[in-house]
C-alpha cells in the first residue's frame, strides 16, 4: 500500500516536534540498565519517563525482551533537585485496572501544586505495569507528535509505514498466553523493585514515601504492602511506605477481615487452593482467555480507537469528526458503540442507528462516548460537560433513570450504570457540538455543578506518554486479585502474610459520591458494621465525583476551588510526613 502524503518525512517531523515538546534523553541521569528522559515540561512541572531493565521472574514463560524492562511517570517541580530523597516526600502511585500510567496526569500535576503551595518539594511517580509491553504506542505517539490524529488511523488500519516500522495486527480474541505471567506476584515484585532501586535509602522510603493506586491499583498497592519479599519482615511492603493513598478505592490485602480469625483464615486459604491453581493452569496451558480483548467496551481495540478521539478533540476540537466513520466495523468497535453509545435495547439489538449515524465534532463525538450523561457503563463515565447543538432523548438502555436510587437493588444498578440520567442524540442531521465544564447549561439531565473535568485536557490526558490505558490487561492480575482479597495464600500468592500491619500505617480513603465504587464501599461499611473483625476505613467523601473523575478532576472547579482531592492528598500528605 503506497503510504499517505503526511507520513512521507515523518522521522523528521517527529524529531521536531518531540525536540520542541522536551523529550530529550538525560545523559547524566543514566546509570547501566536505567534510562531516564524529559518527556514533558510546563506549568512549573516536569515530567519523565524512567525505564528500568528488570528480568521477569523466573516463572514467566517465553516473552519479548521489551517485557524485560519496568517503568515509571516521574513528576517533579521544574528546578527541584535531581536527586528524589532531597525531596520532602515521593508519592508512588499503581494506575488502576486497565489504566496505565498518564491515567493519573491530573491528579499528579493537581498535588503537586497543592503541596508546592505548602512549600512542599515532592514528586509523584506513576507506575506503568510491565503488560504495557504487549501494546505498540507507535501510532498514537506519532500522531501526537505532528499533531494529525489521522497518522495513528492510517498506521493501526491502514498498512502505513512510521520510522520503517508497521503495526502487526491486533491479537485474536482469546489472547495470548504471554499474559498469564502478569500476575499480582510480578506487580508486587515491580513496585518492590522500583522503590527499592530508585530510593535506596530504607530510612526515606519508611519516613517520607507514600504508596498507593486508583481503583485496582489501591487494591494492588494493599497486596504488595502485605508481601514478605525476603523472608525479612523489615523488607515487606508495609515497610517500605511511611503511608497510604487510596483513590476511589481501599488499600488492603483483607478488606473484611479473615485473615484476622485463625479459623476463617486457614478455611479461606484451604477453599482457594484448588481455584487458584486451575486458574493459573488454565491461563498457561491458553485454555482461559488471557487478556480483556473479549470484553466489549473494555478492549484493546477501543482503548486505541479512544486515544485517536482524544488526539482528534485535542488537535481539531470544533471540526466535525470523521474518526468513527473512518475506523472499521471490527467486533471490538462495535460492541463497544453499541453497548458504551445507544440510546435503547433496539439500537444495540438491530445496530442502528448507532453514534456512527450522527454528526458530531470532535470534541463532541469524545465527549459523547465518554460522558457521565451518555456512557451506558458506570465505570468509563467522567464529568467532562453536556451534548448541545442539536436535541437529546434519555436513555433507556439497559435500563432507565430511576432504580439506582432504590434501596437495596440501586446497589448493583448504580454500580453498573452510574447514578445520573444518560441521553443520546437523535437528529442525524444536525451537528452537534459541545458545551465543556465551564459552560454547561442547567437541563433536565445535569447543571454546571456536576461537571468537573475539563474536556480539552482529558482529551490530551488519554494519549500520553506510556499509555492512558493498558490495551491488553493480563486477565491474570485480575484473577489474582479478587482470590487474594478472598483470602488464598498458596501458590503464587504464598508471600502475602502481612495483612494486619497494613492496617497500622497512616491511611486516606478518597471516594466519589456519584462514583460506581462508593456503592460498594457503602457495602464494605455495612460489613464493618456487623463483622467484627472486618477493618473501618475513614472516608474522605468528594461530592459529584465519578470513578475517572477522581483521577482527572479540573485543576479549578467552577465554584473557583482547587480539586478537592488534590488538596486532600496534599493534607494527608503533609501531615503524613511532616
């Protein structure tokens, strides 16, 4: 296939535009199997992408020499120190399920301001799991680069050629069996690494680092504080942070309490025994699909396909999109615009109309997508605004406005659907636009109030260095997770043996009201309330708030208040470490 016209050159363009960006290599900064560079800069923030080369464990099984490397988001005041333990403290955050590193760009730049106000010098490192090395960000950094989001469509589907490189396809829907590797064992081992590498002073990271993670990543961040890494408690997770961050999620490696009766913790070891042991046997032997490529909405195609939106609404915000149009009819993309976009069960049952159907701009196709008042899913849902231009009818699909709010059954339905009205577009004639944060009007469906998140900024935010999301996301480290949390403790998951202790560090517990995870942190409260031994977590509530929101939210609200959960993280901050 003759390649297009604006990728003829690219190296070159590429070269420019990443020179004028700041991405430039630190020569003085690199030591043997470590590289460190400048990949952004502005704000009075710096931001660097540090690789680490890290064989896998010895368990793993045949694996590119690209998945022998682990790396990180470091965020710095520009004009601070080089060395990190000159800091006043280092914040070392897991992304959440399916996120990668730049998920949590706002947050970071959010607390380190907040801190800097208290004349604090901290840095916050966004840790990127080592499955970032099945995707291939060659596209999407391009197009970012030179500022056209077609490059990225034209290499992903149409054969073109960048810096002599074409993509290779994407994976079939069961995965690949290299997955099966990235396991809640291997994370751990990586944060342990890092720490361990990176700030090797034990005395800072136990008096002046803070540990935690976003959703899973909270989740992730309690399994590894538990885990004995050396046979040396002084060298266990717990003891390598002075406390916990927890973002729209907990920090715990028993969140109801097990492992602290001798009885229920040997049952619930001896009762997962046998699961934990197929399921690693079905993952290696490929006979359970190893990653998220089956899961509609949820996929590798689609976290892609969300990069060029966001590439699209960044570069050509009011231009009217031709991105859905332009991408192919694949089981990925449409699952996800038929389960993530209609407006009913006819719309997904017969495809059409579909948000293929409608005249959007760019900004406005993104937002539509992405939106707490048109995603059908609760979890994908953020406060970026409201569709204007054209009119809207409420969703039905799958269900209406309504039984989120009934006790008992709103538990699940909200957790699914998210608590707010959804609405669809429905004139396919008419563009439609969209009105920001800033300026959404107060409709039947939302007001100015409950919008947080600043469009044009989660726009950049999605198609960042090392990835938003993690295309491919080891179904393994799910698996691993939820029969950690249920007590197992064999297998793979025998290190785990410091449950109580992280409970007895310094903790704060961040949490949306109108986010999917609130319900069942409500949940996790009634089981405190009733089981004895099941630990209370004090929450810091944040009104208004979605799950993504808790990681993306305006750096000034509407009201003219910072983020508030920047400002928490900063306090909790402060007091933590002095």
């Amino acid at each position: 296939m003759r390649t297009p016209a604006r990728l003829r050159g690219l190296t070159a363009v590429t070269a420019i535009a990443l020179a004028a960006s700041g991405a430039t290599a630190l020569a003085s900064a690199e030591t043997p199997g470590r590289t460190e560079q400048v990949v952004e800069s502005g704000g009075g923030i710096e931001v660097r992408e540090v690789t680490l080369d890290s064989p896998m464990l010895p368990t793993a099984g045949p694996h590119p020499p690209e998945c022998d490397k682990i790396s990180y988001l470091r965020y710095r005041l520009t004009d601070e120190p080089e060395d990190p333990e000159q800091a006043d403290t280092v914040l070392v955050m897991q992304p959440g399920a399916t996120g990668s590193a730049y998920s949590l760009d706002r947050v970071a730049r959010n607390t380190l301001h907040q801190l800097a106000a208290k004349g604090k010098h901290a840095e916050w490192w966004s840790l990127a799991r080592r499955g970032v090395c099945q995707q291939d960000n060659t596209g999407i950094d391009a197009a970012r680069a030179a500022g056209d989001y077609r490059i990225a469509i034209d290499y992903y589907y149409n054969g073109a050629v960048i810096d002599g490189k074409t993509f290779p396809g994407w994976r079939g829907l069961w995965g690949d069996r290299m997955g099966a590797d990235f396991g809640v064992a291997q994370t751990s081992r990586d944060e342990y690494e890092i720490l361990t590498r990176e700030l090797p002073d034990r005395g800072f990271r136990q008096s002046k680092t803070l540990c935690g993670g976003h959703s899973q990543g909270g989740l992730l961040t309690g399994l590894f504080a538990a885990t004995d890494f050396t046979g040396d408690r002084t060298d266990a997770g717990y003891n390598q942070c002075a406390g916990f961050v927890a973002l729209d999620t907990l920090v715990t490696a028993d969140p109801v309490g097990l492992k602290v009766d001798p009885l229920f913790a040997k049952l619930s070891e001896l009762g997962l025994a046998l699961p934990e042991a197929i399921s690693t046997a079905l993952l290696k032997f490929g006979l359970a699909p190893a990653d998220n490529a089956l899961i509609p909405i949820f996929n590798p195609q689609t976290f892609n396909a969300l990069s060029i939106l966001g590439l699209d609404a960044q570069f050509e915000p009011d231009a009217e999109s031709d991105v859905l149009k332009r991408l192919p009819v694949t089981w990925g993309l449409d699952s996800t615009f038929r389960v993530g976009g209609a407006n009913n069960w006819a719309d997904v049952l017969t495809g059409a109309p579909n948000l293929r159907d409608f005249r959007f701009t760019n900004q406005a196709a993104f937002g539509q997508i992405l939106s707490k008042n048109g995603m059908n899913i609760g979890l994908d849902q953020v406060s970026l605004g409201a569709l204007a231009g054209g009119p809207v009818q409420e969703k039905t699909f799958p269900l209406p406005d309504g039984p989120q709010r009934i006790p008992l059954i709103g538990l699940g339905v909200g957790g699914a659907l998210g608590h707010e009205k959804r609405v669809g577009p429905v004139d396919p004639n008419v563009l439609y636009t969209w009105d920001d944060y800033r300026h959404t009007p107060t409709t039947f469906y939302t007001n100015p109030w409950d919008q947080v998140v600043d469009i044009a900024d989660f726009a950049r935010m999605v198609s960042g260095p090392l990835g938003f999301t993690e295309w491919y996301f080891p179904t393994r480290v799910l698996y691993d997770t939820f029969l950690a949390l249920a007590g197992s403790r064999t297998g793979s998951l025998s290190n785990i043996r410091y449950d109580a202790e992280v409970m007895g560090k310094p903790m704060i517990t961040i949490n949306g009201t109108d986010s999917v995870v609130h319900d069942f942190l409500d949940a996790q409260d009634l089981a405190a309330s009733i089981i004895p031994t099941a630990p209370h977590f004090q929450r810091v509530i944040v009104p208004g708030y979605t799950h993504i929101d808790t990681l993306a939210g305006a750096e000034t609200q509407n009201d003219g208040s910072p983020d508030p959960v920047g400002v928490a993280i900063a306090d909790f901050t402060a007091k933590t470490v002095g």
